[in-house]
C-alpha cells in the first residue's frame, strides 16, 4: 500500500532545518551593546533593620606610668606666738531661779562666793538677771559669760557717778549679754568702769532714764579693743551712748545711739587717743545733737556719724584735740538753726596749743556748712564731698589755715576751701 504524502506543519519543519522567515531573510549575528541608558529614579527607603546586639566589652587598655612627683615647697616661717588663753581654774554655771530677782541673787553669789583669787569663769544660763537697785562689781580673772545678748539680759536701776549695772575692774572680761539700767536716783550706767584692762566684747548695753543722764558704757582709763558692741543711751537730760576719758582704745564694729533731752552724743572722748573704725554713732531728739564729740586725739576709718534734729546738730566735732578721718560719712540734719557737718573748736588762749585735723576721701554734710574751722586749727582735706557751704571763723594770719585738694560738692562741682 502506497503511502499518501502528509503535510508536515511548518513549525515541525524548522525543527529539523533552519527556516527563515522569507520575509526578512537570515537572522544576523547579534550588534554591540548599547550605551546604559540614565539611572532610574532611587527607590523609597526601606525601614530601618532591627539593632544589632552589643558586642562583647574589649579588654582594659594598659594603665600609663605615674608621672612623677614635684618637690615640696619649701616651708614657710613660724608665725609669731599668740597671747596666752585664759587658764580656767573651774567654771561656775548660774542658772535662773523662780523669778529675776531671785536669779539676780544667784548671780551676786556667783561672783562673791570666789575669793581665791584664781581665774574663773561665770556661765551665764539664758535668763533675765535683775540686780535690784545696787551693781555688781566684778573681781579680777573672772570672766562673766553670757548665753547670748539675745537670751541672756542682766539689769538694775542702779545710780550713781560711779556705779553701774555691771562695774568693771582690770583683768575682768564680760562678754555674751546684755546689761541694761532702768534709771534711778543717779545717773543711770548700764557699764562702768575705771579698770585699764577691763574687757568687754559682743555685748549690747542700754542705759535710759536716771537723774538727768543715762550712759550706756561709761570707761575711764580704758586700754585695749572693744568689738562688737551695740548701745543706747536715752535720757531728758544729757544722754550719751558710749564715754571713754582718758583711753587708749579702739573700737571696732560698734553702733552707738544717743537720744536725749537737753544733749545727746553717740560717741564721746576726752583726753587720750581713740581710734574708730567700722563704726555707726548717732544723736537724735536732744536741743543739741553731736554723733561724734572728741576733746582727745581721734582716728576715724569707715565711720558714720550723724547728728539729727533739735536746735544744732553736728556730725562730727573735734575739739581739744587733733583727728584723721578717712573713707567716712559725716553728717548733720534736720536742726532749726544749724546743721554742720564737721565741726571744730580749740581754747588756744588757754591750752596754747594749735590743732590740725585732716580728711580723706570722705562725704561731709551739713545744710548750715559742710566743714567749720575755728581759730588755730589747721584744716586738711583731699579727695572729698562737700555738700554744704565752707566757712571759718577767721583768716588771721598764723590763726591756722584750709588746705584743699581734690574736693567737689554735691553736685559735683569743683569747690574752693576759703
């Protein structure tokens, strides 16, 4: 049987020999690549991938060498040796009784019952210690010893030219309290004292009423430093808060304040030589007021001295005697007929004795004159306020002179020193 002749599909043909599509003829051989086209736009950011863990901690580097070590400088010299502490044989404590009048006994028994003479210390308890119409006097070694001004007071109405509240004598110390004197038939004296090396320190003392005159510390003869006082002295008589005749003194850190009737001085001095530094004086309400009135030699360092109200009012007054002050404030208002300043006046018909008093870099005010020169009195004044008039009582040859040098008013404007 003859096979009839089947049509192969075309596709099964160009398995077996290569066909071409007669159209386009034979395929070439692939061309050269073409150029790369321009980058894409970059895609979004993916999300962060989890943190990885911590490695493992390296091992500690090698500690360094220690550098070495400077030399010592060399030491310095031994200062020198301070004075002696006092040497307490025992202390004596006194606490307050039932009333003030019975822990003002106790506290008279205190000081009588030593008589061995030996250094002693009263310890005050805080309380208030009323003596009664008599002082104390204190016996030397003994050093009185208050809880504090604030807790512990010690009063009287003690009165007398020479008697107090507390009466001071040489080798005594009283410190820690306050000493008050209510008035009575005498002057009234919270603290007096004519003992050279009588001591006081961190004390406030008032003294108000009396027979005419209230003084809060009263010293005669005084030699050494007293530092951190208050006082007030009120009276309608003659008041004056702190009194030194005939002291070698300096007072550091003190405020006192005068108010009084007739007169009232913050701070008065007769004779001898007293220095003030850091120190506030006051006198008010009286007819004449003086913040600070010395008849002796005076320094004045850092102070302020006001005298305020009445008929004459003086911030700082020097009379028999010569003073410096320096860096201070002296004052004077608010009096009906004068307000000076600074203030001066010597007896030379009797004392025979000229007086120089010099100022530096200060503010002296007064509405009546800044600055007074009397008669045989040298007046000195550099770097300085003048707010107020400069006059003088005389410009008699040989009767004293001004000598200014860098002063200007209170406007400041430059000012010219008759």
């Amino acid at each position: 049987m003859k096979l009839k002749a089947a049509a192969f599909p075309t596709v099964f043909l160009c398995l077996l020999v290569a066909c071409t599509d007669a159209s386009t003829g034979l395929q070439g051989e692939p061309g050269p690549t073409g150029p790369v086209g321009p980058a894409g736009a970059s895609g979004a950011k993916g999300d962060t991938g989890a943190k990885g863990d911590i490695g493992p901690t390296g091992l500690p580097g090698v500690k360094g060498d220690t550098g070495a070590k400077g030399d010592t400088g060399a030491k310095g010299d031994t200062g020198l040796t301070g004075p002696a502490g006092v040497m307490y044989v025992r202390t004596k404590v006194v606490s307050p009784g039932a009333t003030n009048v019975e822990s003002g006994t106790a506290l008279r028994a205190a000081i009588d019952g030593i008589t061995d003479g030996a250094a002693w210390r009263v310890k005050l308890e805080p309380g208030t210690y009323d003596l009664g119409s008599t002082g104390l006097r204190l016996k030397a070694g003994i050093s009185l010893e208050g809880s504090g001004p604030e807790v512990t007071v010690v009063r009287s109405s003690a009165g007398g030219a020479t008697t107090g509240t507390l009466v001071g004598v040489s080798g005594a110390v009283v410190s820690a309290l306050t000493v008050q004197n209510e008035g009575g038939s005498g002057p009234a004296m919270a603290v007096y004292s004519e003992g050279e090396t009588f001591s006081f320190h961190d004390l406030v003392a008032t003294a108000q009423g009396g027979a005419n005159d209230a003084y809060a510390i009263y010293l005669k003869g005084a030699k050494g430093t007293f530092e951190r006082v208050r006082t007030s002295a009120v009276s309608s008589g003659y008041a004056n808060a702190f009194r030194c005749r005939d002291c070698t003194a300096r007072l550091h850190d003190i405020q006192a304040d005068a108010r009084g009737g007739t007169q009232s001085v913050g701070i008065y001095t007769a004779a001898g030589n007293v220095v003030l530094h850091d120190v506030n004086a006051s006198a008010t309400g009286a007819t004449d007021n003086w913040g600070v009135y010395t008849d002796g030699n005076m320094s004045l360092v850092d102070v302020e001295a006001l005298g305020s109200g009445g008929t004459r009012s003086t911030g700082f007054f020097v009379g028999e005697g010569n003073a410096t002050v320096r860096d201070s404030v002296l004052r004077a208002t608010g009096a009906t007929t004068a307000n000076e300043g600074l203030s001066s006046y010597t007896d030379f018909a009797t004392f025979n004795v000229s007086r120089t008093v010099t100022v530096h870099h200060s503010i002296l005010e007064g509405a009546t004159v800044s600055v007074y020169r009397a008669r045989y009195v040298d007046m000195r004044i550099a770097g300085s306020q003048l707010a107020g008039p400069v006059t003088q009582r005389t410009n008699t040859a040989g009767t004293g002179t001004y000598a200014c040098v860098g002063v200007y008013s209170d406007a400041f404007a430059s000012t010219v020193c008759p």
